[in-house]
C-alpha cells in the first residue's frame, strides 16, 4: 500500500504541475487533489483480491477499439491461452466478429471525453486530461480483479500514469505495449518546442520507466527505449494474423460482384456481354458450370491512398500500361475533402473508389489484389506501418514511402520497392505494370519471393515473445 500511496502523490503532483505550467491558476490547479480524494473514496469499499486473478487480462486501449488491431490479436492470443479478457476502450468501428464472439472476451466501452467548452485552449485539454483520469481510474478499480493490465501506447496521456496508479493499487503487473511515442504525434501539430509537446515526452518518459514490463514494435524503438528512457522492452514485431492470405479466385469473384454493386470501378465494361457468364471488371464466372476466371485484358487493382496523375500521363504517352483501379480503402476527417478532389478529375485511365470495408472483407480485398502502396511516415521514425504487414501476409508487393526504420519490413527489390517522393513511385509503377499481367516480371517475382519466405504468422510470433510474460507471473 506504501507503494500505491506513493504512485498516488507522484501523478497527483504532476497534474497540478501540468495546471500551473499550463497558465491556470492555483485553485484550478489543485483540482486533481480533490479528484483523488473522491477517488480514494470511491476504491476504499473495493472488494479484496481474487485468487484466480492472474487469468484475468484487462488490455486497455484509450482509443476506438475497432481501429487497434494489434490490441484485438493480444485480446485473442491472451483468450487462446485460457485467460478472461476485459478489452477497454472506445465503441466507434466495429472490432473483429472473432472479438465479439469470444467467450473469454468481454468489451467494456468507455465514452470519449472532450472536456469543458469554455475557457483558452490550453485550459479546456487539461480539463479533458483530468476528466479522463477520473473516467479511466474509476473503470480500472470497479472491473473484476485482473493479474494483469496491458495498455496501449499510444494515447498514454494520461492512461500511463492512471493505469500505473491502479496497478498499484491491486497488485497488477502492467506492460505497456509502445507503438510509437504520443508526443512524437503531438509535434507534428504543435511543434517540436511547443510547452505542451514537452510536458508530454517528460510525462511519457517519466511514467513509461514505472511499468512492470514493456513491448515495442521495432528493434529500432527498444533500442531507443533503453538508451534515451532506459526501458527495457521486448519488440513484438506485428505480424498478419492466419485471415490475412490469397485470397482464392471465386471468393475474389464474389467480393467484386457485392462491390459492383455499390462501386462503378468493380462493374464490368458495358461494351462486354457473355451469354451463361457473370462478370466483374476483373473475372467472370460461368453460371452454369460455376468455374471462375479472371478477365482478359483486366485491370490492375491497386490498394493505395495517393492520386495518379503521372499515371495518366505515361499511358497517354504511348506506354502500354494497364488500366488501373485504385481502391483507397478507410476513413478520416480529410475523406470527404478528398473525395471531392478525386471527382473533379476526369481520369480515363484510372479510376479511383474510397469504399469503407467490413472487417471481414478488407483481408478478401488485400489477397485480391495486385500491388500495396503505402503512405505511411512515422511521426518518430520507429514504428512500422501495420498495413504492409497485412498485405504481406496476402502476398501482396508493397511500394512504400522512406523512413528510418523501414527495413526492418520491406526489403527493397525484394519483397516491394521503396521510394522517396512522388516521381520515383510514378517511375516503379511504371516498371512493375509494363507486363502486366505476365507474373515474369518484377511484380511476379516479389509476389513468389513473398510466397516462399515463410513468413511467421501472428500467433506464433505472440507465443513466443509475449505468452512467457503472463506464464512467469502464473506460476
């Protein structure tokens, strides 16, 4: 206990120091003071420890659920191995039918809170941040007993130094699992010196040394990890888990003909008409004998998010390129904004479509595909795109944008391309679509290359890094 009143005082000090350095005045300052006090009272009728805890996970997510796939695969490894897990975290996407059909697996969702309205901008984050500890540590202390409590970070502001405080508190282990560093993220809008963007990365590594034990995405990270925080992490690298893969010739065809449906790109020419033959701009299936093939003369389908002007430009000047359909798969604040700028283009040899896909069927579309082109730069040059691993577990090539630690993934001229700006992906488009779709080239060879590397699935890489955290506390 002296060591749960001790967390206590530690994150209680830091939230008045975050008031005062924040311009608030005392009296506001000091309301994390009055918050504990409640919240003392509120734990003190808690009932006592659960022998079985140690089966018990909570993996804690301050973030949409549906959208932390990697949270998800931890949820379902941790219920493989016969431990109950309660998966916190916001209701927005929809998570995986295989989480919401789990026995061992309970969602309890927790509202995403915006703080006061009224009052600077400075003053209305910290009113959120407080609101958030109050919300957070009231939902760790009320659960069942958990041996364990894994996080994501990030959000870690203030989920680190709450969860922390509760793990005390009920004698949890607590592991943070570290996808990329939040005050990294926060630079990118406020500016590396800006006093909010310090605060944070003093809180993240103050609060990041007290977990119990932590896992990180690249060999990168936990090497920066111990030399700039000295923590000590395991890299879990991500990994595709067993959905990810080809996907066979008639489950393609029936996803292209549900997403004809509702999307142009995926509808055959108009010009094609075949008797006894459903078609889809990419295969046709005899409806008498049920065998599908793929289309003549079909196009490529390319899962991206960029546009393709320069594409245009080389079919239009004589290069026998294929046409091609780009699906840019997800959704975001800018979509819309998007969406817009792609219909004023009057492509003629591309066509672009923004579809939001079911769980289950963006694993279909990915094994579907010809070529991933990834966009993704992290804010600290650590962490790894998740989706070119899931395209890698479809045997999908890959051209990918630079940065630091990419290698760790992608192998150029191996399993994809990497490229520096907007003319070098325009000129690897280029090549890898010239003998489409001949699988001699390079396209082909990265796809075999992919095919034959035996690549390690998520639920092996799981029980071989992380699976012996949880067994050396059971026994």
């Amino acid at each position: 206990m002296a060591d749960a009143n001790a967390a206590v005082a530690v994150v209680t000090i830091s939230l008045v120091l975050l008031g005062l350095l924040s311009g608030l005045s005392l009296s506001w300052a000091l309301l994390p003071v009055a918050v504990v006090v409640l919240i003392f009272i509120l734990a003190s009728g808690l009932k006592g420890r659960d022998e079985l805890a140690h089966l018990n996970v909570c993996v804690l997510v301050l973030g949409d659920i549906g959208r932390s796939p990697r949270m998800q695969y931890h949820a379902l490894s941790l219920s493989r191995h016969g431990y109950n897990v309660t998966l916190i975290g916001f209701l927005g996407t929809k998570p995986h039918q295989d989480i919401l059909e789990d026995e061992r697996i309970d969602i309890l969702p927790i509202s995403e809170l915006k703080g006061l309205k009224v009052g600077p901008k400075i003053f209305r984050y910290v009113s959120k941040v407080i609101f958030q500890c109050f919300q957070l540590y009231y939902v760790l202390m009320k659960i069942e007993d958990q041996g364990y409590i894994l996080m994501q970070n990030p959000p870690g502001l203030p989920a680190i130094a709450v969860t922390w405080v509760a793990s005390r508190f009920r004698g949890n282990q607590f592991i943070i699992d570290w996808h990329n560093y939040g005050y990294t993220i926060m630079a990118l809008t406020h500016g590396e010196n800006h006093l909010i963007v310090k605060v944070a990365k003093w809180y993240e590594k103050l609060f990041g040394c007290f977990s119990d034990h932590n896992l990180c995405v690249t060999n990168a990270m936990r090497e920066d990890l111990k030399k700039n925080w000295n923590i000590e992490a395991t890299t879990l690298y991500d990994k595709p888990p067993s959905i990810f893969r080809e996907t066979h010739l008639k489950l393609q065809h029936e996803l292209f003909v549900r997403m004809g449906g509702a999307y142009s790109p995926f509808k055959p020419s108009s010009e094609v008409s075949k008797e006894h033959m459903e078609l889809t701009a990419f295969t046709e299936r005899n409806t008498q004998t049920g065998a599908v093939t793929r289309s003549a003369g079909r196009p490529a389908l390319l899962i991206s998010s960029t546009s393709w002007t320069d594409y245009e430009k080389f079919v239009e000047a004589g290069d026998k390129l294929p046409l091609l359909v780009c699906v840019i798969t997800g959704k975001g604040p800018q979509k819309e904004y998007y969406k817009k700028l792609i219909d004023s283009k009057e492509f003629k040899h591309v066509k672009i479509c923004t579809p939001w896909l079911e769980a289950e069927d963006y694993p279909v579309l990915l094994g579907s595909a010809d070529l991933g082109v990834c966009l993704h730069k992290s804010s600290s040059g650590l962490d790894l795109p998740m989706k070119v691993v899931d395209m890698f577990g479809c045997c999908l090539p890959v051209c990918a944008i630079h940065f630091k630690c990419l290698h760790e993934l992608v192998k150029h001229e191996e399993n994809g391309l990497i490229f520096k700006d907007s003319n070098e992906l325009s000129e690897q488009l280029k090549l890898l679509f010239s003998d489409f779709p001949s699988e001699q080239g390079k396209l082909g060879l990265f796809r075999k290359n992919l095919r034959e590397s035996g690549q390690q699935r998520w639920n092996e890489n799981w029980d071989h890094n992380v699976l012996p955290l949880f067994k050396e506390h059971c026994d």
